[in-house]
C-alpha cells in the first residue's frame, strides 16, 4: 500500500510539473530604469500606451528634434500634391548662413525636395530645414506658424516653434511626450517616407556626413529618428525600433553625452521588449458581429471598428484579457458607413485597457413601404 501511495504521488508531482512547464507564468514587471536624463518616454506605436514616463511633459528646448515637425510639414505637403520631391528649390541667402550643422547648399543653387530631405534628415542640416522652410511657406516665420498648426492638430500642448531646424529661442520649446506623440503620427501618416531615416549616410557638394544617430548601427531594430544638441538642450535622442512587429518609440531629452543619450534609449527598448507585448485584437473593417437592422433595404448589419484595436500588456498576460461589446438594441434604417452604434471595451484583471467605438460597416438604405410597415408593426409588437 506505502508503495502505490508513492507511486501515486510521483505521477502526480510529475504531471504537475508538466503542467507548469507548458504554461508559462506572467513575468513579475520591474521599476522601470532609471536614467540620468532629465525627461524621457517610452510608448508603444500601435496601441500608443506609455510605458515609462519621467517629467515628459516637461518643456525644454528641443534642438534638432524639432525636424521631426519641419519633416512632417514637408511630407504632409508632399502627401496633398502641393510638392514633389523633384522640385527643385532656389536656396536663398538666409538659407545658406544658417548656423550650426549644415549640409553645404550654396546661395543660388537649386536643389531637389528629396536631397534637401536626406540632407535635414541624415546630415541635420539647419540650411535645408530653412532652405525648405522658405519653399514651402515664403519665410521661416510663416513655416513656423504651419508647425504650430500640425503640433495643435496632433494634441502636442506643451509644443512651441519659432524656427524649422531648431535653434535655441526663449519661445521655441516642447517636450518627450509631445516629440513621442510626433514620431508617431509622422511613422502610421507617411510609411513611403520614413525610409530616410534609416540612411546611414549621405554625401552633398562632395561632402559625406553620417547620420548622428549612432543606435542605427547598434540596433538591429531600430529605424530612426533623429537626434538633437545644444547646450541648453542637452543631447537628445527620438528612437523607433520594431522587433517582430511590436514597435515602440522612446524619447531621451537633456543627456549628458552622445554616448549616454544611446545607452538610456537601449534601456528603455530593452524595458519595453522584455516585460511588454502588444497584439492587434481587432481589424478595421473586419464584422465582430452581425446585428437586426430594422426598416432597411436588408434586415443585418455587419458592425465592427473603424481601425484597427491594440492592446498593450504585460508578456504573458494575454490570456487575462477580457472583452465586451455594447450595441444599441434598435438600429433603424437608413444607416452610413462608419456610424457609431455601440462601444467596445477590452479590460485586463477587470481594469478597462482599450475602449473603441462600435460603427456601421456598410451604408444601409431604407426598405420599401411594405417592409418599413412590417418592421413597425414587429416592434410595436415587441
């Protein structure tokens, strides 16, 4: 009998220890590291969750980040057909004295939209930002007023420009969640042209300068953004890296060196990375479910969202997931597209993560009288 109780508990311990090997536990979640700068961000790009935060709201002079707007100013253009990237653009006096780093255009040249890009983007010429500032808007200051409409339209409150490349100026500020919130509207707005800021070099006027930004030779995942330094400033550093498609964007604004601003980045990629996972839930357009719509050209209605839903959690916590869906119970027709009709929201461990608003995915036209008159008569039964 002592021998079968033993053999018993062996299998049992056995079959435990099976159990717990094929299903993983959640990953305990550190402080975050911290970091000599003075503020920084880390944000997921999918679901746009924050990750770490230290005083990222708080305002400081952005240096040459703030090229990340005049970029998006550039590329918005571009986008509405108001530019080409080969039109050419005649470099004015002002252009060519810009101070600070320069991509050596000369006065009277004319040169392409495309090579003014690389040369802000890659070699972080001040002289193309106000070469291109000038193309775009007649003077910098009118530019700047542009990047200020963009920065409101996008939510970026604490955000202030008074010139395209950044140079320092009492009124020109931002800040890590507001530079955050720009990487991420210029990578989901304009993917055919963030290639460039993966190039590692380019050469202007017989001059080859590399891209400042030293993690594009570090780190694999990483295909951008853009670096910044004055002495009021800092250095500073916007990062965008994709491993496995989870892509996550960290700022480090006010570092004491270059070589710090690219250690903190790596700790806040190497944070997110290891204790974070993000999963698309649900795709734009894709029906969650069919509801009864009534009076219309046809009785059910595919319903879903608008765009696609992430979440972002802790690894291994996917499975604690829980999702429900409100949708008004009387849909009358006639319906459009994209109408709201309910709401959507995703909790984990009972805490709401995602909430998404339920619409229409297809127009619904009123039916014919007689089908309008049974639908009546079936809800007033009701």
């Amino acid at each position: 009998m002592m021998l079968l109780r033993l053999l018993t508990l062996l299998v049992l311990l056995a079959v435990g220890v099976q159990t717990s090997a094929q299903t993983p536990q959640p990953i305990p979640i550190p402080a975050p590291p911290s970091l000599g700068a003075e503020s920084y961000i880390l944000m997921d790009f999918h679901s746009g969750r924050v990750l770490v935060d230290e005083q990222s709201s708080l305002r400081r002079d952005p240096a040459s980040l703030t090229k990340v707007m005049t970029a998006f100013v550039v590329f918005s253009e571009l986008k509405a057909g108001n530019l080409s990237l080969n039109d050419e653009v005649l470099v004015s006096e002002k252009a060519w004295r810009a101070p600070g780093s320069r991509m050596f255009i000369e006065v009277g040249d004319r040169v392409s939209v495309e090579n003014l890009l690389r040369g802000m983007i890659v070699q972080s010429g001040n002289d193309a930002s106000v070469a291109l500032a000038e193309h775009i808007a007649g003077t910098e200051a009118t530019f700047a007023a542009l990047m200020n409409q963009y920065a409101a339209e996008l939510g970026m409150v604490d955000t202030n420009y008074t010139n395209a490349a950044g140079l320092p100026d009492a009124e020109h500020y931002s800040s890590a969640a507001d530079t955050a919130r720009l990487v991420r509207a210029l990578i989901a707005r304009f993917p055919e042209y963030y290639g460039y800021y993966s190039e590692r070099a380019f050469t202007w006027n017989d001059i080859e300068q590399f891209n400042r930004n030293r993690m594009l030779w570090q780190d694999g995942s990483v295909d951008g953004v853009k670096t910044g330094y004055t002495e009021a400033a800092g250095y500073c550093l916007a990062t965008s890296a994709d491993r496995d498609g989870m892509r996550l964007i960290s700022v480090v604004m006010g570092a004491s060196s270059p070589a710090a601003r690219v250690e903190q980045s790596k700790s806040l990629l190497n944070y997110g990375y290891r204790f974070y996972e993000t999963h698309r839930l649900y795709a734009a357009g894709e029906p969650i479910e069919t509801s009864r719509i009534w009076k219309g050209a046809v009785d059910e209605l595919p319903v879903g969202v608008a765009e696609d839903v992430y979440v972002t959690v802790p690894t291994r916590a996917y499975d604690r997931l829980d999702a429900s869906m409100q949708v008004d119970e009387l849909i009358e027709a006639p319906i459009a597209a994209g109408e709201a009709l309910g709401a959507l929201s995703v909790a984990l461990d009972g805490e709401t993560v995602v909430e998404q608003t339920i619409v229409a995915l297809q127009p619904v036209e009123e039916g014919g009288i007689v089908s309008r008159l049974i639908d009546s008569v079936l809800l007033w039964m009701n």
